[in-house]
C-alpha cells in the first residue's frame, strides 16, 4: 500500500509520517532523509528528493513558492508540466514501490497531489488537522507572518487537500488527539489503516508511543476566544466540520473566502513589492560600484598623463639625437642612387634574358599538357583494367563462398564418420574386453571341447567374423589418411567423448567418460591451439595485400595513440614489443613511450635507437620512478590520436590488430570502447592459451577484468575521467575501464573476436598465475566497491572463493524482504517431492517466502497424502491442473494464483545445497537492470548439469559447460562467476513477477514442453533487461523425473517441433550467441574451439 500523509504546515504531519515509519512503513534511503532541527528535534520523516522536486515544480513549473500560493489552481498543472516533472517522480514511486508499505510526507501535496496521482496505484491519505489558530501561532514563531496570512494559508491549503483527496481514501488525523491522548489516538490510527486494508503494519507499544510524543513540543495551544477574534463564519464552519469529523462529507466544498483571498492577494502584492525593492536596491549598489571603479580609473589616468611627459621629454632628446643620424643617411642616399642607375643597366640585360626563357618556359607547358594527355589515357585504361580485375574478385569471391560451403558440407560428413569411428574404437575395446574375459576363454575352451567329441570342424566364430570387420575398416581408414595428407586439406573437429550411462544397485545415474579413441580414428584434436592458429590465424601475403588494399579505400584513417610504459624491460622483450608495432599493417599509429626512471641503461639506448629511426615514435624519460600508473599519465600527456590502446613493454601486437580496430571503428563509428580476444606467449614465443571472449558481458566483467588487452578507448573518454588513478597499481587498467563504462552507454562497447594481443608469460607476470601479484586482487576490490558507490550500489565486494584473482560481488537485500513464491510442478513421484520441500524448508535462510505445488493429476496415494499434509500444517498450498502434461501452461497458471513480488520456478527433482541459494538469486533478481536469474545445477554425483545455456548448441541450446567435474574451473574459470548468458534453465528460475508478466510468461502454444525456458529468456533480453547466472547458488538436479525421457515417437516429433520453431522464431540469435564466442564450438558444451572459426575472413 501507498500512504499519503498531508495536511497544512505546522499541522503534525511530521509526528503522523514517524508514527507510520514505527509501525513498519518505509520511506527513504538514509542518504534521502531529511535530518531533525532545533525547530523539529523530532525530525521531518521527509524525503530531499521529493522536497526538492515539489520546490522546483512549484517555483520553476508554476513561478510560485508555498506561503505565495493566492493564484494557484489545480489546473496550472498543464500536461507540459506534467511531463517535464513526472520521470522524476516515477523513478521516486518505482524505488519505494519495492518497499511496500511505504508512506511520502510533505504538507506541500496538498497543492500538488494531482500530479502525484498517475504515478500512485492503491493510495491511502492520511490527512493531519490543527486548529487554525494554532497553525497561525506557529508560522508567526517560525515565519514571522501575521495571523491573519497563517489562518488564510490554513484556509488554502485545507481546501486543496480536501479537494484534491476527494476521489481516494482518507484518514483523519486530529492533532489535538495525539498531545492529549497519544496511546489511544495511536491505536485508532492503526484500527484505521486496517480498515483501509492497510497490511504490513504493527501497532507501536504504548512504551514507544510515549517516548516519541512528548506534549513540551507542542508549543502552540492557542484558545477559542483568541481563534474567534481571527477566523471568519467560512473558516469557522470548516474547523468545526473537523472537530466533529464530518469535514470528509462536506458537499459541496466551499470555495475560498473573501477574506483569506483578500490576505493572500495582499500578501502577494507585498512579496512583488518587496522583490521591486530588492531589485532597486542591487541597481543602486551597481551604480555605485561602477561610480567608485571610474573614480579609480580617474587617478589611473592622471598617473599615466604624469608618465607620458616624461616621456614626451625623454623622446625631444632622441629626435636632436636622430636629426644628426637623418644628415648622415642623407649623404648615403646619394651614393646609393648612383649605385642603383647602375643596377638598372645590369636589369636591362636580366630583362632580355628573362624574355627567352620565358619562350622555353612555352615550349615546355606545351610539351607537359601534351604528357597529361597521355597520362589522362592511360588513367582511363587502368580504370578500365580495374573494373575487370573487381569483377574478377567478385567471380572469385563467389567461387570461394561455393568452395567454403563444400568444405562444410565435407566437414560435416567427416564429423559423422569421426563419431562412428569412434564409436567403433569403443566398440573394439569393449569386444576386445569381451574376448579376453575369462568367461569368452573359458567358453571358448568348452566350444572346442564339445566339437571334438561330436567330431564337428569348428567354423568361423563370431570373434573372427569381427576381426575380419574391424580389419576392413582399419584398412580404409589407412587409405582415407593418405589420401588426405596427399591433399593436405584441414580435418573436421572431433565430436565430444561417447558416454556410457549405467545404473548401479541404488538406481544412482554415473556418468563416465569413455577411454579416447585409437590414435589412427583420432582425426583432430578440438584443443590442439598451434594447428588452429595454423589452419585461421596466420596471415599470408595475400591477405596483407588485400588488408593493405582494403586500408587505401578509408576515406578516414584515424590515428590510434599507443600508450606503453617501460621500467627496467629485457632488451629481448622490449625490442619484440616495440617491433610488433611498427609491423602493423594498418600504418597510421603513434607510439608514446614513458620510461618509469630504468635503472639498466640498455632501456635509454634501445629506446633512443627506435625513435630516431621512427618519427612514429615518441619517448619520455621520467626523472623519478612514480610506478606504472604514474607513467602511463606521462605517456598520455604525449598523445594526439584520436583513439588511445595500450602495450605492456613485454607484450606483442598481433600484425593485423590495429587494421581489425580501425575497421571495426569505421563500420560503428558511435562506440567509444574496443577490447578483442587475447592469448599468452611464453618466452620461446609459442602462443596459448586463449581467451575467446564473450560481448560485453556486465556482470563477468565485475568479476574479473573482461576487457583486458586489447582496449581501444576514445581519446576524449580518457582525457574526461583524468586518466589512471595511482593507488590501484597491478589493477590500474581495471579501474580505468570501470570508470569509462560509467560514462558510456553499454551498447557503445564493442567486442572484436579475434586474436590480437599476445600476453608475455615470464616468471612474475599475472599471464603466468594470478596469485603473482597479490596487492593486484586488493586494488581491484577497492576499484570495484568505489565503482558501485557511485552509482548508489550497495554490495560487498569480496574475492571469488577457489578462484585466485577473482571477485564476487554481493548485493545488498532491503530491510523488509519481499515474498518469493517458489512454483512446483509435480505429477506423483513422492519421493522427489518430499525430497525438494523439504531441503527448501530446512535449509533456506531467506525467510519469506511460499511454496506453490502444481499438481499435475497425480494419482499415486502417497503422494496425494504427501500433498495433503503439507498443505494442512500450511508448508505449501496446492494447485490443481487436471490437464494433459504442458510445463510452460502450468506455471503460466501457477504465476497468476501466486502471491510474491518475485517469482522462482523450480522442477520436482531439486534439492538445496547451498543454504543461501534464494538469498543469492533474490538478491540479483532485484536488481532493475536484471530480469532473471540462473543457478548452478549439479547432478548428484558431483558433475556439472547447468553452468547457463549456450545458444547454438545442437542447432538450439545447451547447457554450458556441462559433465565438468566439481573441482574444475571451466573455460577462464567461467564455471565458477557470476556472469550475463542469454539463457538459463527453467529448472530453477528466479525473477520479479512483473517481468514474467511483461513477457506474457512462457510460450504454452509452441514450446509447452522443451525450449521455453530459452525463450523466455530471449524475450526478456528483448525487453532490454539482462539474464545473470551466478554459482553460489547451488542445487543438486534429478532431471526431469516428472517429464521423463523423450523416447516415444510422439515426443520425439513433438521435440522436432519445438526445434523448428526456435529457429524460425529466433534464426540468427542462435548461431551468434553474444554470451559466447564465435571462435568456440557448437558442438560440444565444454568450449572447444570451433573448426572453423564463424568469424568472417579478409579474403
């Protein structure tokens, strides 16, 4: 509910608003709350921002203030108005609406409350009355205004907030009731917000009461004689309408007297008159400032006069002096007119001179326009040349699209054919396993025996029949390698390990991996790094030729400022990190190198010899070593490209990086952030381990740095935010972008998948462990939490547990928790159940929410007593949903009848481990940007079921990083952060019930059994809200044992339906998954790099 608490100033509405916040409503953040005064020590319970909202809509929206109000009406409030105020106001409604009850106080809406009034959904007014004179009496003490002007601001306000609450409910608060009679009218007070229906609330003790009201506050008292000699017949039938309350009935309202409209139009008629004053006033001081600065100016001038005939005298001497000089340049005047009579003579012959090389000088324009003819020529033959060759590309260029699109056709059979050899190495073992069983020898032994004795030839046995096969297919495997290394074609990837599912006594599901495949079947390893940089990442000259080609069609080429600081480099490192720069293939780069004050002398001279040789090349030698943050300024100072990127002194530059971002730039010329893909090398300069990145990815970058190298960032953004800040050395580049993302919307962020920056892994570099640089970690807490308290986060900031170098960020839950309503499905299968209730009942910490289980015709008695049970000691309620299995129905249904804020769907076979789970997903759920919320699921035999849904994967979605093993990280720990996907699983599902709504929930008619989940998901992100998925959340998962296995031709076509529908639904948004990396498989859920890459090539 939304409590309203109005009424004229100095009428109590300050005790009322206290009173409510005691008994359980929220009103504001700490940083909102308007702190107690002498003249209130009991404090306001306002709230700034809507104080200073109200002000500026009455001043700067109306050009009134709250005591001038003799011309205001209802209707000033123009919808103009409305909409200049009303983003403000809305955000303020949104941030309380979380809090519900929640009450805003302010005497002001009694002008104002018509705006409010959009924005409120179940508004209750709690309206605070004083007697007039009293309020006169106080606003005299407090204002200095007479009584008559306090009895006519009562007057006008008591009529507008009459007026203006006319259509909502109201509560009638008496002032006088409160002082002489607190504990009672505290009590009636809360009878009457009960009445209103008005939940959340509590009824202060009388303990309470009397501390808070305390009556030698109440300076005021004031009597009927006094009030009578200032009140009129109108303002005297109002007050009694209060005093026996029958104020709320009075039909119709009156309208303002004369007498009050007479004050307060004198009233205001003396506020212009004393603004005309005021104004005359400063006028006045003007002049006189002015008349006092002339007269300054006045003996300024008489100064100078002084000076100048000083001067003047000085400057009579100088023209006797120069006189004499003026009769010695007379005399050289005379001989140089000879001198010059003589030069004539010699321009004369110039002259003639001139004349005939100005007839060669014909002669030869003649002979140049006859050339530029001849160059126009062959300018247009050329063109002419060119066309053909563009032509020639295109033919080729679709020639080579035909060709790729062989090649993955070709790819995908031998992927096929890889499986089944593989299946066919298990296989073998397995027989071979079979034969060398003492069971197969000693069965065999028996045979031999028994065809003796019946004098029988043994013929050909099964085992041989299966050599014979396996023999075949070896020798054509052997002629299909040597027909591939005759032809030296790239090899498809491998498909993920065959699994073997068994059941041991207790039904328990293991999943083991099968023994890898016989060298000879083993086509590719999906992980072998070198063949795949080989096969995509390696330049030949003519794709330089065609980047280089391609660069000379940019109408812009910016130039990209390289920022590097050195301190005592290895010359080795420092010459191979300098030399990738001047090998890029994109020329148009300055590189600004600030030498943090090196000790070894080799780092001048190697740095002197590079920029000598390349103007390119800027260095600044510091006298002093201030560390790198220092540093890097210093090199900043120098830049003046238009773009700023950044280069360890021991790092490389991959050849085509700057003409990958330059390109990227031209094509997205609103982004104002780059980063690409990275990898390490080590010190024989062998390249691994890559880091194939998500897009912009908000919350994996809040626990580690995402971006990282390479980072482009617009010279203007740097320069803006002062560029590194010292202090948070090992983690400066992290805080950098964290404040640049501050400035910058999320969609002017761009992510270059590709390789472009090769990180140096030498002893004492974080490329080698993260725990190399402890003192990294505390400086990048410290960024993070300074990060979100300036956006008004709350959360604590701490290191990921098992994740050296990592962060994890913990958000805040309000004070009063909302309620979750956790959705059940279920069909029979007791055991399930019992086991999923009751781990949530014994071991979930947050402590309000309600369990919701759909019964999906069950018929099982256990099961319908389990039901029973629960519901009658009120562990649960239970929904009927006589209907044919459709899981997206059935929580559509469930949403509807629940009864919390937020929302969590959960499956049958769930049970908690972690005792936090709900607090960690409520926690994100309530963030506004976020708009559902994933957990880590676990098989119960400790391996990975749902790490996020990879979108891709078998043609629609798979469950990232899945069968990983409990002690493993993932691909860059990825297994183990809270992060952004596109999807999560359904299974355990978190989120607030108004962006399940907005959705219009799960698709029933399409997806009612797989796939929902994802779709979900795609639609919320379409709302622009973002999907989280974090690991300390952990539940384990029995799958689907209500749904089962799709192993009936029905399901199995109804699965093919679903299929067909994601991809016509969706098309592209499947194969291009921003939550992961085009350079990865879509194979495999284990992030396997792709063969080929789905990036698009130069060529």
């Amino acid at each position: 509910m939304q409590l309203i608490v109005l009424g004229m100033h100095r009428s109590g509405t300050s005790v009322v608003a206290r009173l409510l916040n005691m008994m359980g409503a929220y009103f504001a953040p700490e940083k909102e709350i308007v702190p107690p005064t002498t003249a209130n020590p009991k404090g306001y319970w306002e709230r700034w921002d809507i104080l200073w909202l109200q002000e500026d809509l009455l001043k700067k929206g109306l050009g009134i203030t709250w005591d001038n109000i003799n011309q205001f009406k209802t209707s000033d409030i123009t919808p103009e108005i409305q909409a200049e105020f009303e983003p403000k106001a809305r955000e303020i409604v949104l941030g309380l609406d979380a809090q519900r009850p929640w009450m805003i106080k302010d005497p002001r809406f009694c002008l104002l409350l018509p705006f409010w009034r959009p924005l409120l959904e179940i508004p209750v007014c709690l309206y605070v009355h004083r007697s007039p004179i009293q309020v006169a009496q106080s606003l005299k003490t407090r204002e200095d205004f007479s009584m008559m002007l306090g009895v006519a601001l009562w007057e006008k306000y008591t009529l507008q907030g009459l007026a203006n609450t006319a259509d909502m409910p109201r509560i009638l608060v008496s002032h006088e009731e409160l002082m002489s009679n607190p504990i009672a009218a505290v009590k009636k007070l809360h009878q009457d917000l009960m009445d209103c229906e008005v939940q959340g609330l509590r009824l202060p003790s009388d303990k309470e009461i009397r501390a808070f009201i305390e009556p030698k506050y109440f300076h005021e008292h004031g009597d009927t004689g006094l009030q009578n000699a200032y009140i009129n017949h109108q303002q005297a039938i109002l007050f009694e309408a209060f005093e026996n309350g029958s104020v709320f009935q009075l039909e119709p309202l009156p309208t303002l007297s004369e007498g009050a409209a007479e004050i307060l139009q004198a009233y205001q008629e003396r506020l212009e008159a004393e603004q005309d004053t005021s104004k005359l006033q400063e006028t006045l001081e003007t002049r006189e400032q002015e008349i006092t600065e002339r007269d300054i100016e006045i003996a300024k001038g008489h100064e100078e006069i002084d000076i100048r005939d000083n001067k003047i005298a000085h400057r009579d001497a100088e023209i006797v002096k120069r006189d004499g000089e003026i009769n010695r340049r007379v005399q050289e005047i005379a001989s140089l007119k000879q001198a010059l009579e003589t030069q004539k003579t010699l321009n004369a012959k110039a002259q003639s001179q001139i004349a005939s090389y100005r007839n060669q000088v014909l002669v030869a324009e003649n002979q140049a326009i006859r050339l530029q003819q001849d160059i126009a020529e062959r300018q247009n033959q050329q063109l002419a040349l060119e066309t053909d060759l563009t032509e020639t590309q295109n033919v080729l260029t679709e020639q080579e699209q035909t060709l790729s699109a062989l090649f993955t056709k070709t790819q995908d059979k031998q992927h096929h054919i890889n499986k089944l050899l593989q299946w066919i190495s298990a296989l073998n073992e397995d027989i071979t396993a079979i034969f060398n069983s003492l069971t197969w020898r000693s069965g065999n032994v028996i045979t031999q025996i028994i065809l003796k004795l019946m004098f029988r030839k043994a013929g050909q046995t099964a085992q041989d029949h299966l050599k014979n096969i396996l023999a075949e297919i070896a020798a054509w495997q052997s002629q299909i390698d040597t027909t591939n290394d005759d032809q030296s074609m790239p090899t498809a990837s491998v498909m993920p390990s065959v699994t073997q599912t068994k059941l041991t006594q207790t039904k328990q599901v293991v999943v083991t991996k099968a023994k890898a495949p016989a060298k000879a079947l083993l086509q590719q390893n999906p992980r072998d790094y070198p063949r795949w940089i080989q096969n995509y990442d390696t330049l030949n000259p003519k794709m330089v030729k065609r980047m280089q080609q391609r660069i000379k069609t940019w109408d812009v080429q910016p130039v990209i400022s390289i920022v590097m600081p050195t301190y005592n480099t290895a010359e080795k490192w420092l010459r191979e990190a300098i030399e990738s720069v001047q090998e890029q293939i994109y020329p148009n780069w300055e590189l600004c190198i600030a030498d943090d004050a090196s000790s070894q002398p080799h780092v001048h001279r190697i740095l002197e010899e590079y920029a000598k040789a390349d103007k390119r090349i800027k260095i600044i030698l510091r006298s002093e070593n201030g560390h790198i943050s220092a540093a890097s300024n210093t090199a900043l100072d120098e830049v003046t490209g238009e773009l700023i990127t950044f280069l360890d002194h021991d790092d490389r530059l991959a050849k085509h990086a700057l003409f990958w971002v330059v390109k990227d730039i031209l094509a997205h010329p609103e982004a104002m952030l780059w980063y690409s893909d990275e990898d390490k090398i080590n010190e024989k300069g062998e390249r691994y381990d890559p880091y194939f990145k998500s897009d912009w990815n908000p919350d994996l970058f809040l626990s580690y740095n995402l971006i990282n190298h390479l980072a482009v960032y617009r010279t203007a953004l740097i320069q803006e935010i002062a560029g590194f800040r010292e202090g948070y050395e090992g983690a400066q580049d992290y805080d950098l972008a964290l404040r640049v993302i501050e400035q910058i919307e999320a969609s002017q962020i761009r992510h270059i998948p590709r390789i472009l920056y090769h990180w140096r892994a030498v002893s004492g570099s974080t490329a080698t462990r993260q725990d190399e640089k402890p003192y990294a970690l505390t400086a990048a807490q410290k960024a993070i939490s300074e990060h979100l308290e300036r956006r008004d986060i709350e959360a604590r900031v701490t290191e990921a547990p098992n994740v050296p170098g990592a962060i994890r960020v913990q958000y805040a839950l309000p004070a009063a928790l909302p309620l979750v309503s956790l959705i059940i499905p279920t069909r029979n299968g007791v055991d399930f159940l019992s086991r999923c209730v009751e781990s949530i009942l014994e071991k979930t910490d947050y402590q309000n929410f309600e369990i919701v289980i759909v019964n999906n015709e069950s018929d099982d008695p256990a099961t319908l007593a389990y039901m029973t049970q629960l519901e009658e000691t009120e562990k649960a309620r239970i929904i009927d949903y006589p209907h044919p299995f459709n899981y997206a129905e059935i929580n559509n249904m469930a949403v509807e009848q629940a009864e919390g804020e937020l929302i969590g769907l959960l499956n049958n076979d769930l049970e908690i481990i972690s005792p936090d789970w709900l607090t960690e997903m409520v926690s994100h759920a309530l963030r506004p940007e976020i708009g559902a919320v994933g957990a880590r699921l676990w098989y119960p035999n400790e391996i990975l079921q749902h790490g996020g849904v990879i979108l891709g994967i078998g043609s629609v979605a798979g469950h990232s990083h899945k069968y990983l093993q409990r002690h493993q990280f993932g691909y860059f720990s990825r297994a183990c952060l809270i992060q952004n996907f596109s999807a999560v699983t359904a299974a355990c599902l978190v989120m607030r019930k108004q962006n399940f709504l907005a959705v219009g929930g799960l698709d029933a008619e399409h997806l009612g059994i797989a796939f929902n989940d994802v779709d979900f998901c795609l639609k919320i992100k379409a709302l622009g809200l973002r999907i989280v998925w974090t690991p300390y959340a952990e539940l384990y998962h029995h799958e689907s044992v209500s749904r089962g296995h799709e192993n009936t031709p029905e399901k199995q076509a109804r699965f093919q339906k679903e299929c067909d529908y994601m991809k016509s639904r969706w098309g592209n948004i499947l194969v291009n998954d921003p939550a992961y990396s085009p350079n990865l498989t879509l194979e495999t859920e284990d992030f396997a790099y792709a063969w080929p890459p789905r990036v698009p090539s130069i060529i």
